[in-house]
C-alpha cells in the first residue's frame, strides 16, 4: 500500500485529499500531507542537531573509533553520517527496511 500512495500522492487534487482523510485510517494520513515530513523531523538545521545530540550523547556514553556501531532503522542517516566520520573504517553498520530511505541517505 505504501508504494501505491508514494506514486499516486502527486496527482491527487487537495479536495480528494480532505475526502480521503475521512475515509482513510489515521496512520495513512501523512502519506497525504506534503509537509508531514518536516513537521515530523523538522527542517534541515534541526535535522542537523538531531544527529549531532544523537552522536554527542552515545560519545558521552563511551563510544571510541575503534567500537562497532549497530544503526537499526538508520533510516537516512541522520546520525548516522556522524558516527561514519568519527568511527574506523567498516565499523558502522545501518539496517534500514524502506530502500527509499536509504537511496536518499546515499
């Protein structure tokens, strides 16, 4: 179902949008919104703190270069492009279900 509405969002006029939204379970909701994304994850400058509070607080936990780092759900590498840069080569591993996401990640 997710694929359908990525590809289809784009052609639906805003008045079937508010139609869908009475017919369509809450979850589904931000595939009809355009600026769901960013209320959700914020804009790029917020974007950028998060993943630099995410690497800071595991630095303060005691993560060194020479650890290896899991990244479940990496998604597109939001924290992840700091922990690449701070670890060793191959140290760092993100597992992400959705390709889309890792494609812009790349």
């Amino acid at each position: 179902m997710q694929n359908l509405l990525v590809k289809v969002k784009p052609y639906v006029p805003v008045a079937l949008k508010r139609t869908v939204r009475r017919h369509v379970p809450a979850r589904y909701y931000r595939y009809f919104d355009p600026e769901w994304h960013r209320r959700t994850i914020g804009y790029v400058e917020e974007w950028e703190q998060h993943g630099q509070a995410q690497f800071d607080y595991l630095k303060s936990q005691g993560l060194e270069p020479q650890h290896t780092f899991l990244d479940i759900g990496c998604g597109p590498l939001r924290g992840g492009i700091h922990f690449i840069r701070y670890l060793e080569p191959g140290h760092y591993y993100g597992v992400e279900k959705n390709e889309a996401v890792l494609d812009t990640a790349r």
